[in-house]
C-alpha cells in the first residue's frame, strides 16, 4: 500500500461530501423495497445473456510494460455538472480505466470518442421502456487491443430494491515485457442485501475470473463494502489469490482520504497481482462530478520497472478501425 498526499480543510470538505450516515434500520429498506420495486422494475430490461456495446479504435497492440497508467472510477451515470470536462482530463493521462455505472444513451455514448482509445460497456439493464434506451452498466477503456474476447458477467442475484443485477467486465491485453496477458477486471458490486449472501457470491465471482487467470491482474471497482463483513470477506479472498491492495483497504482514519464511505467503509478498491506499483497513487478527492471520487495509479512489469524512464504517449491513434 501507497501513502497518500492529503492537504487539509479543502480536503476535509470533499471528504465529508462523500460520506453517508449509518444504515438504516431494516423496516426502512423493507418499506422502500415494497413502494419501489414495481415503479423501477416496470422501465427495465436486463439482457440476457448479457451483451457488450463497444466503439473506438485502440492505439497500440500492447500496452507498454515500464508504466500502465490506471484510473477507476464510480461515474455516477455521468449525471452531475461538469462530468465531461472531468472526465476528458483524466482520460488523456491514462492507458487503461475501469469504470462503474457507465451509462450510454444517444447522446453520452459520444461522449466515449477519444483519440486511440476503444470502449467496453457490458450492459447490466436498458431502460428500453420508460426512456430512449439508454443501457448502463460496467466499462472498460483501453488504449491497448484486447488479445480475448471481452468478458461481461452479471451478479448471481439481483438487487432487492430495483430487480437489477450487478456486473463486472473483464479483458486480458498483451503487455511488453511480460510473459502472459495482463487481466483487468472492473467490478460494481452487489449493494441492497442486509444479509451477506448474494454479495460474498458476487464477489465469488470476480475473483474466480482473477483464478482462471496465469498473469498479472487489476481487480478494481465499486465494491459496496460497507460493513466489517463485506471488506473482511473482500479482503481475504484477495489475500489468498495473492492480491494486494493499492490504497488502504480501511476502516478510514479520520479524516481519510476522499473516498466514498458508507457506515465508516470505503466502497472502491484497487487490487494488483503480479505487478510493481509505482509510488503516487492518488485520490482525486477534488474532482466532484460523482458521488464517487476517482483513483489514479501507475503499475509496471516487474521485470520492466527499472527500465528507463516513463514511456512517451505521443503514438498516433490506429487508423484501420480495429476495436
């Protein structure tokens, strides 16, 4: 883990921002569940199986092996002020982003049109019968050309409030100087159960993709671990596929370090295997068109690492439209 540069009362305001009181009594979620469910479930199609939107071109055939420069972030279904602007500042320092609630519809699927970069979105439901259908869902952005077929998966089950799954996508891409593929894994998930169940097998899930996988891997994502349960589980399935994390997995300290939290738990994670992290890993605590704030690091092939220094991103987008 990183040690992370915190400055002081600016922060302490973002952080607040991104705080959610304790959770609500059970009787609560039960009266929410019984009035909402049939108003959200009557908009929604979930696909099944579930399908993968995609457009760009990717620049490279592999990405460089001396610096992976990474971003994850909840998008908060790109719905607050300012979100673009962000967004197109963040994406052109990076090589490889892992997203949550991306959501496309006629107008933010052009939003996703950078120069080199191709775009994953495993659909997780469409709102094909209240609005223009749009589909929201987990997404991958790379500036490196898969070498499998991407992968999109659903939840085992489905959230109690809205009838929704949640989801994860995955991609494996060759890497120079390394001997297998590097794995990367965006996960949201399952949030609405009181009881652990439907969230330990979603969990199950994502690192099972980890396990079939011989190589380096970034697991990372909106992983709703708001209890002592869920991050303890989180964290001991990471631990035994050799995952280590890149920020501090928590209980935060106060007044921690800009990330989301929920009943005194940090909800996004980034995990490596197989993979040097250089030092800077950052929280974009001043970034606040999400209710999440966006994580930002630099990983490399060990055997890479010492190099030289970090690669020039000046390469040409391709031009024959492979994606």
């Amino acid at each position: 883990m990183l040690p992370i540069d915190n400055s002081a009362r600016a922060r302490q305001r973002r952080v607040a921002a991104r705080r959610w009181p304790g959770r609500p009594p059970r009787w609560h979620l039960a009266l929410l569940v019984a009035g909402l469910v049939p108003l959200v479930t009557a908009c929604i199609a979930v696909p099944r199986p579930p399908h993968i939107v995609s457009q760009g071109a990717p620049a490279t055939d592999a990405f460089d092996g001396r610096a992976i420069r990474v971003l994850v972030w909840n998008l908060y279904k790109s719905s607050l002020d300012g979100w673009r602007e962000d967004f197109d500042a963040l994406v052109a320092e990076r090589d490889l982003l892992l997203l949550q609630e991306g959501y496309w519809d006629a107008e933010t699927r052009g939003w996703f049109t950078h120069p080199g970069f191709a775009w994953w979105l495993g659909v997780t439901f469409e709102t094909t019968r209240c609005s223009p259908h749009p589909a929201t869902g987990t997404l991958l952005g790379s500036r490196a050309l898969p070498v499998s077929p991407v992968l999109s998966l659903h939840s085992p089950y489905r959230e109690a409030l809205t009838g929704t799954p949640k989801s994860l996508i995955a991609a494996t891409f060759a890497v120079t100087g390394a001997a297998r593929p590097l794995l990367a894994v965006s996960v949201h998930a399952t949030n609405l159960h009181v009881d652990t169940t439907a969230f330990e097998r979603h969990i199950d899930q994502a690192f099972e993709t980890v396990h079939r996988h011989r190589g380096p891997a970034i697991l990372a994502g909106d992983f709703n671990t708001w209890s002592d349960a869920r991050l303890a589980y989180l964290l001991d399935l990471a631990a035994s596929l050799q995952l280590t994390s890149v920020f501090d997995p928590g209980p935060p300290r106060e007044p921690g370090d800009g990330r989301m939290t929920w009943a005194g738990h940090y909800l996004d994670h980034a995990f490596v295997r197989g993979l040097d992290v250089r030092p800077g890993a950052r929280v974009h605590y001043d970034v606040s068109s999400s209710d999440h704030a966006p994580l930002s690091f630099v990983v490399a092939i060990p055997d890479s690492s010492g190099a030289g220094p970090l690669p020039s991103r000046s390469s040409p987008a391709r031009a024959d439209g492979r994606s």
